[in-house]
C-alpha cells in the first residue's frame, strides 16, 4: 500500500494533538507488537505495568522499535492492519 507525506509522519515526539499512531513494540522473548494509539508514551507505560495487550503481559518488558503518526483513526488502523499482515522479515525491515 502506497503512502502519501501527507497520510504519514514518522515522527520522534509523540507529544503533538489531534495524531493518531501505530507503534511497533519489540517483547523481551523478542516477538513484535503492533497497536493503534494516541498516545505513544502512556500506552507503552500501559503494557511494561501489564495493563496493555493480553499478548504482551506474558512478555514484559517491551521495548518502542518503530512508530507512525496520522491525521485520523482510519489511516491509523489501515496501516496498523497492513503492518500486522508483513511477514517477519518485513517486519524487521520496516525497524532497521
């Protein structure tokens, strides 16, 4: 799926308003997490305190590899989707 600049901003702040995101997470026995937020910092608190995803309790602590921010909800959980579909290999590409 192609993306325009203006569909996406990979961005390091994830203090701005109005974003929405996709974080890819790397677990402590090394599997990826995929999430839709809209807040990065406070949903990566959420999983390391075990209140995140029932997948990443059990692999505690995780650790932010990549994110993406969006103007709205859909393009957000589009991509979420898209990332969730890559084989690993590709995961690991999208990361490095």
């Amino acid at each position: 799926m192609e993306k325009n600049k203006e569909e996406v901003e990979v961005i390091k702040d994830n203090k701005s308003n109005n974003l929405h995101y996709i974080y890819v997470v790397e677990c402590s026995d090394g599997s990826f997490y995929t999430g839709y937020t809209t807040d990065v910092e406070r949903r990566l608190e959420e999983h390391n305190a075990g209140q995140g995803a029932k997948y990443t309790r059990g692999r505690l602590p995780v650790k932010l590899r990549h994110q993406e921010s969006f103007k709205n909800r859909s393009l957000a959980q589009k991509r979420e989707y898209e990332i969730k579909q890559l084989p690993r290999s590709k995961k690991e590409e999208l990361l490095d």
